[in-house]
C-alpha cells in the first residue's frame, strides 16, 4: 500500500508533553467499526464498562531504561559531545547503540559519561566506553568499562528517560519523567520507549478490572528505538522493521487460550502487545509460548488470530503504529476516529489520550 494514504495534518498543539494526572483521568475513544455508534467518547476510568466477566486483557510488563546517554568523544587532545540511545544489549558489557552525530565516532574512540574528574570509578562518578565497531546507518557497538549489574547502576545513574523526539525537542526530560513514562506494573527492564497504553492505568483501576472478573495477564516485549522510526519508503511493502525481543511464557499462553476456549473475549493493551501475541499465534488461533525476536509489521489486510479489542495512544501520520491500527479497525473507520478526536482535541501521542479499538469483523455473505 502507499504510505500516503496513512497521512494526516495534526495541529501541534495537540501532542501532549506531560500526561494525565491522575492516569486514568486521560479520555478514551471507543471505536467499535460494528456498531451503528461507530465512536463514543469516554475516560480511561470508564474502560471497565467496556469489558465483560470472562475477558482477559494483557498487559505488557517492559520496563524502560534510562537509556538516552550524553557524553564526550576523547581522541588524542580533542574532544566532542555525543549523544547514545541504547538499542540492544549483545553482552554483559556490550551495547549496540544509536549514536548522533555518529560521523564523529571511530573505532577505538573512547566516549566519557558523567565527570571524571568527581572522584574515581568505583564510585560510579563517570562511565567510560571504547567504540568498537560502526555501521552506515548509525548504529554502534560500544564496549562500557563496567559490566552487569555495576553497569546497569551506572546507567541507571548518567541515563535519561528517552522520551520521544517529539517531546524531547519541545523540552528536557526530568525527574517526574522516571514516573510518568513507567507503566504501573512495569518489571521486566529492557525497553528503551515506553509501552504507551499501559500509562493510562493505575492500581486501582486494574483492582477494579479484576473485580469485574476480568482475568490479567502479562507479556514482555522489550520496545526499541524502531517504534519512533519513520517510514521513509513510498510502498508499506519496502520497509523493514526492527527486531525486537520478547517472551510470552507457558502459564499466560495457556491462560489466554482458556479465556477464548471459554467465550472471553482478548484486549491487547497496547500495539506492542498485539505484535507480540500475533507473532506467538498458532494459524488456529491459539497462543504458543514464544521467546525470541520479532519484526512483524502489520498493515490493512493483516489477518488477525488473537486479539478481539486494543487499547492504544494516538499515533503519528505515516508511522507503522497508525498503519497497524487501521489494519485492526479498518482504514475509513481509524480515518473517521482520527478526524473525530483532532475535532474534539484529544491529545496525542506518547503522553496522550488513548483509544479502544474493537477489531473489524468482515460481513459474511
């Protein structure tokens, strides 16, 4: 398909730099392509009407990083700032990173996070890294001087929360942001962007899902920097994604198939979610346990296995994420909900409002 047909105009004043508060307090647009009331407006804090005794929604549990990292390139007697983004770790002391400008590193370069002139390293005052290796597109293999656990303080000390460009060319992150681009129930660390849907909920909603006798269930899939990515390409069939990892263990596949064998019905909080589900999906439609990576990219004509709702932020124009939604709704209909929430002035994108998407059954003839 042609990338143009997934544009639109978004006035700027509608991508939110800071979220809700309280978290549930964002709005929600129920998009049901089903029924006569295509779009209905609604709070976060109302999605529990939308679900039903036997439903099973689940949750993505990544945690992010803070893995955006400035620092100083040393060669000889000069110097220059950098920038990183972790991507993908490769080793106890190894990360393949994104760096900018990358045209300023070279193998053999040493890269200085932090002061080192504060005190000495056992302190955890700086962070050293030697490049060891560098791509064409950006990419870099850096070797830190620290390695697991001490290396994850260290980064845990110097990182910034990577917020998207969008938000991080508007304004600097701090320390609120540790908490507002964590999920609730955020455990497995290893993201490097949030997983956005799961922000909107807080541990009295999810308290009250339960009680409603909705079963929840968790999947880790780790997010890169891919997700932000745009797609520079004329025809969706051209562009390639990223690999990212992820699990879905025994007990939370078996768990999912219950709730379908039983007439439940499964919500996918958030597009990594689903990506995640549809590629443990079995071509009968049950969840496999699934370890590993997956670059699956999901455009109109997707056939759908697993997830019969979704619960997602407003995305970009162009991006992979608005593709993937309206795969799921339908394109006319996602077309319709974006006009209806720029009118209304939802806001969008990572600290945004959210949508709930009922998944477009054909008509039967």
């Amino acid at each position: 398909m042609r990338v143009e047909l997934f544009d639109f105009e978004l006035p700027e004043e509608l991508i939110a730099l800071r979220p809700a508060f309280p978290r549930e307090s964002a709005r929600l647009l129920v998009v049901d392509p089903n029924d006569a009331i295509e779009l209905r407006d609604h709070q976060v804090a109302d999605l529990t009407d939308q679900l039903r005794a036997g439903d099973i929604i689940v949750l993505n549990d990544t945690r992010v990083i803070p893995a955006r990292l400035f620092g100083r390139r040393v060669r000889g007697e000069t110097s220059a700032r950098v920038e990183i983004l972790l991507h993908k770790r490769l080793a106890a002391d190894r990360w393949r990173v994104l760096a900018r400008p990358s045209k300023r590193l070279a193998p053999g370069d040493r890269i200085v996070f932090g002061d080192p002139s504060e005190g000495i390293v056992c302190e955890l005052q700086h962070l050293m890294a030697t490049v060891q290796s560098k791509a064409q597109d950006g990419e870099v293999d850096l070797a830190f001087d620290f390695h697991g656990p001490i290396l994850d303080e260290a980064i845990e000390r110097f990182g910034h929360m990577p917020l998207p460009p969008y938000i991080a060319q508007r304004r600097a992150d701090d320390e609120q942001d540790r908490t507002d681009y964590q999920t609730v129930y955020a455990r497995e660390p290893g993201a490097v962007a949030a997983p956005t849907a799961g922000l909107h909920l807080d541990a009295d909603l999810l308290e009250r899902i339960r009680a409603r006798g909705v079963e929840v269930a968790t999947v880790t899939l780790h997010v890169g920097p891919g997700t932000f990515l745009p797609v520079k390409v004329e025809d969706t069939k051209l562009h390639r994604m990223h690999p990212e990892w992820g699990r879905v263990d025994a007990p939370t596949a078996d768990a999912i198939n219950a709730a379908r064998h039983k007439g439940g019905r499964i919500i996918a909080i958030g597009t990594t979610t689903l990506r995640l589900l549809e590629s443990a999906a079995s071509p009968d439609g049950k969840v496999l346990p699934f370890s590993g990576e997956t670059a699956i990219f999901i455009t109109p004509g997707f056939r759908f296995r697993l997830a019969d709702a979704l619960m997602t932020n407003f995305h970009l124009p162009r991006s992979t994420l608005y593709m993937l939604v309206s795969a799921f709704a339908g394109v006319e209909t996602m077309r319709r909900a974006y006009a209806h929430a720029i009118g209304h002035r939802y806001r969008f994108y990572s600290y945004g409002d959210a949508s709930l998407l009922f998944r477009r059954v054909e008509p039967t003839e």
